[in-house]
C-alpha cells in the first residue's frame, strides 16, 4: 500500500446506479426522471419512489442547486477525512436533494447559497460529484 | 384496532451504564436485566411466552432472538427482534401489547443491551448510505443530526443555547439519578456552549456518550397486570411512522414523522397534551428532543428554542422531560440507548421516581426515535388512580 492511496470510502456501483457514476467520470450529472409524474429521482431506483412507475429515463442535470442545510465536521468519524470539512445536503434545481461536500471555507458557507457541481477524480476510474459556492 | 388498556408494564430491570473496553458480551448484561425485570414483575422466569429483542451494534448475528432466548433459558410461543433502532423500546411495548391483544402470549419480556464497541463496517457494502453518503464523509449520525440543527436555526432562529437548555435541564435531573453516568456535577449554558465544536453547530455536550449497559420491562395482559407487584402502567395509545432512513431523502429535514406518530398516539388514548404529567424524549442530541417537542404537539412548530427557554425541563418543573437525565446524561448504551425512556416513565408512573419523583405523575408521553429522525415511535402511558 501505498502511503497516498485514497483512504476514504469509495462508491461500489451496482448495475442500477452505474449510469450516475459513469456520468460523474465524463464530468457530467444525470439523474433519473420519472417519465410518469415528471419527478427528478435520487438516488438511482429502478421504479419511481413517487408513482411506481417504471418508466424512468436519464436527464443530464443544470448542475446548479442551493445548500439546503450543511455542518463543518471538525471531529470526523472516519480517520481518513481531514477535518474541518463541509459536508452538505445540497438541493439541485431538478428538485431532488443530494449528500456532497462543499469546497469553501466554513466561514464562506450558508444554507440557501447558490452552488454549482464540480467533479473530484478521486482515483482513476471513481469520481465524486461536490459543490462549489456558484 | 385500538390497544387502549389491553396491556401493561408490570416489571423493570436496568443497569447503570459503564465505559467498557467491551470484554463482556451483551448477553451476559440481557441476562442480568432480564432476571431483574422478571423478578420485579414478580414473575417467574416460566411465565414470559413472548420476547422482543435487538441485536446489539456489538454483537451482529442472525437468528438473533432464538439465541438470546436460549442462553436466558426462555420458551417463548412468540420471538422477534424490532428493528426500528432507537424507536425499538417504544415499538416493542406496543407491539407486545398487539400480540397479547391477539391472544398469543401473556407476558412479555422486551430487553435490549449493548455494548460501546462497535464493529468496523456497519453499514452493508450495498446500502445506500455506504454508496452516496460516506464517500463524502457523512459517516454515523453526527452530521445529519448537525444538518437538522443548521436547517433549524436557519428556518425558525433557533441558537445555540436553547439547545444547550435541553442538557442543562436534563443534567439538573441527572443528580437525581444514581444509575446515570454523569451525575457528579450540574452543567451550565455556559459549560455546553464552550465545550468543543463536534459537528456544527452541535458541542461536545449536545451529544450523548457511547456506553455499555442495558435494560429490560415486562408487558404483560391483563390477568396478570392485576396481580402484579407494583402498580401497573398501562398502555392508553401508540402510534409510530417513518418517512425517510437518510434524512437527505426526507421531505422536511425540520418536521420529523414525531407529528404522524404522536398524532396517533393523542387520538388513540383520548387525551390532551395538557393532561400530560412529563414526558421521555429520545436524546441522543439536544436537537432531537426540540423537535420532538415541537412535532409532538407540546408547542408550536418552531418554537421549540423559546418553548425549552420558557419552561423548566426538571423533574420538578412546569414540563418534566427525560426526569432520568436523559441519554445526555445517563449515557447511550448502544442500541439500548431508547430503552431508559420507556423504563423512567414507567418507573415515574408506579411511583419510584425517588428524589426525582414527578409529584402527582399519572400520565406519560414517551417517544422513542431510530436512525436520524427516521422511525418514530410514541407512547401514552398511564398510571390509574
Ligand atoms: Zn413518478
């Protein structure tokens, strides 16, 4: 092992959520839509949690949305993470609400700023999606 | 269905919690609680037919129930673990009620403990939490809870210090308490408030403390409440609800299922928030109890920080909570943690509160809350006069 290998917990795709992680290494963002009642889905389902319509197609996301709440973690739980860190439920336009970080600093953070997506590569093939103040 | 005075507790048995390094095994403290309980109901081992448990964060094994069961001994013609975290206790009391509403059973025994070590990977590699949380950090409950907080202060202008209240309060309860954990020194705002920034905007002392410990009550019908040792309480309402595991997912991260399971619980038994003597809010953070307080109809939404400022949460104030100390102050043993709840109302409403007796206590409301507001269970409890 190497001393700079990525320590923290990485996503394990199934076949279900492969398109949104897929998306995130082209550096873009794609939720699902429910063809039925129009509503955006995330996480990645195979029916929507809404209707239980199966018909739920790939839409590339704005990618902008608004801190709907946030806490800067400066005891982490997880030895790999450096504190302090912004950890955020972030609201996209689409409507659905998504975990991420935030890259700022704690003083710069607000719930209701304005943020927009940016993608971490994390490791060579797994790319995290964060957010940034807009 | 109603479950209204179909079953009552009739038995408690509780450890006082303890830092472990975590040699035990969580059977031998069930075995201790259990024992205690039964005997309390003035039970014999060969009358419980029904048994509730949990498997312990420490002890993750299948067919968990069957094999607690045979190292208590026990025979039960019913057997189960409830699966809602720290909503279990709650839902176990109804649930035995249900199963002996049915007929299926007579007495039984819902016990749960647990020690403070926790095995490297809880959350299955195949959860939704593993693949769209913790990659981001959000491991454990700290964070959520904080985001719920952060939303909080942001919609209704709740601070700091109110939620600091809450432990204060609880605290003052806690010298009472010869079980709880911290009950050598009281706190004050000021303490909480300086203590170390966790999770922001939660402290140190907003936060309850990983312990070992456990507790057990015995539900029984009817028939035997009647010849019961102590004064039977009895079940008058309950109500449970769950809209979200994760809170990212949940419609309002601010308004909790506390309001649907609270809500069923007022109607089934009848009775109005005034009537209430004290209540046992699950606390594993300040903020939990201000929204429980909130969603379970005590005061307006959002108006839980000068709700908590304007009233005195000891056991001899105008809005008794958590009169044990709460798990702020008693400790959270594990998944055990809900369990002082339900066992301190009951406790309160047979009349063996001690020093921290609520004068009069005759009616309790009791709400017990798993994962991150996710499963909420409420109770009402009543001691007939
Ligand atoms: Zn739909």
């Amino acid at each position: 092992m190497s001393a700079t290998e990525y320590a923290k917990p990485l996503p394990k795709p199934s076949p279900m959520s492969e398109p949104f992680w897929e998306a995130a290494r082209r550096h873009e963002l794609w939720l699902q839509r429910c063809a039925d009642c129009g509503q955006f889905v995330f996480y990645p389902r195979p029916q929507c949690p809404n209707c239980w319509s199966a018909k739920l197609e790939w839409k590339q996301a704005s990618g902008r949305g608004r801190i709907y709440s946030y806490t800067v973690v400066r005891r982490a739980t997880h030895r790999a993470f450096t504190e302090p860190y912004v950890l955020a439920i972030v609201e996209l336009e689409e409507g659905a609400r998504m975990t991420t970080n935030i890259e700022a600093t704690p003083e710069q953070v607000r719930v209701g700023m304005p943020v927009s997506v940016f993608f971490d590569d994390v490791t060579p093939d797994r790319t995290l999606v964060k957010f940034k103040p807009a | 269905m109603s479950l209204k005075g179909k079953a009552a507790a009739i038995g408690i048995g509780e450890l006082k919690p303890f830092k472990t390094p975590g040699r035990e095994i969580a059977l031998e403290l069930m075995a201790r609680v259990a024992a205690e309980a039964v005997a309390d109901a003035g039970l014999e081992k060969g009358d419980i037919d029904g048994f509730f448990t949990c498997v312990p964060f420490s002890d993750p094994g299948w067919l968990y129930p069957a094999s607690a069961a045979e190292f208590l001994g026990l025979h039960p013609r019913m057997l189960n673990i409830v699966d809602t975290g720290g909503a279990a206790p709650a839902g176990m009391f109804w649930r035995a009620a249900a199963a002996i509403d049915a007929g299926l059973c007579n007495a039984v025994l819902c016990v749960i403990a647990d020690l403070n070590r926790e095995p490297e990977h809880r959350l299955s590699p195949f959860s939704v939490q593993r693949e769209f949380e913790a990659p981001y950090g959000n491991i454990g409950p700290n964070c959520s809870y904080a985001m719920i907080a952060q939303r909080h202060m942001f919609e209704y202008g709740t601070r700091p210090e109110h939620l600091a209240k809450i432990a204060v309060d609880q605290r003052t309860n806690a010298l009472k308490n010869p079980l709880a954990l911290f009950n050598d020194r009281p706190l004050t705002i000021e303490d909480v408030l300086s203590s170390r920034l966790i999770v922001d905007p939660l402290h140190l002392y907003d936060i309850v403390s990983p312990c070992a410990g456990g507790a057990a009550f015995v539900v029984a019908s009817r028939d035997i409440a009647r010849r019961a040792k102590h004064p039977p309480v009895w079940l008058l309402g309950a109500g449970e609800h769950c809209h979200h595991s994760s809170i990212t997912y949940a419609p309002s991260i601010t308004s909790s299922p506390v309001q649907a399971a609270a809500q069923t619980a007022f109607g089934q038994a009848g009775v109005t928030h005034q009537e209430i003597d004290f209540v046992s809010l699950y606390d594993c953070y300040t903020i939990t109890v201000l929204v429980s307080i909130e969603d379970a109809g005590f005061c307006k939404k959002g108006q839980g920080g000068p709700f908590v400022m304007e009233h005195s949460l000891t056991y001899e104030g105008d809005f008794p909570c958590n009169t044990h100390g709460g798990q702020l102050s008693f400790g959270q043993p594990g998944l055990a943690g809900g369990m002082s709840h339900v066992t301190e109302a009951i406790r309160q409403l047979m009349g063996r509160g001690g020093e921290r007796q609520v004068k009069d206590a005759a009616l309790g409301f009791v709400n017990c809350n798993g994962g991150v507001m996710s499963e909420q269970t409420s109770l009402i409890l009543e001691r007939k006069s």
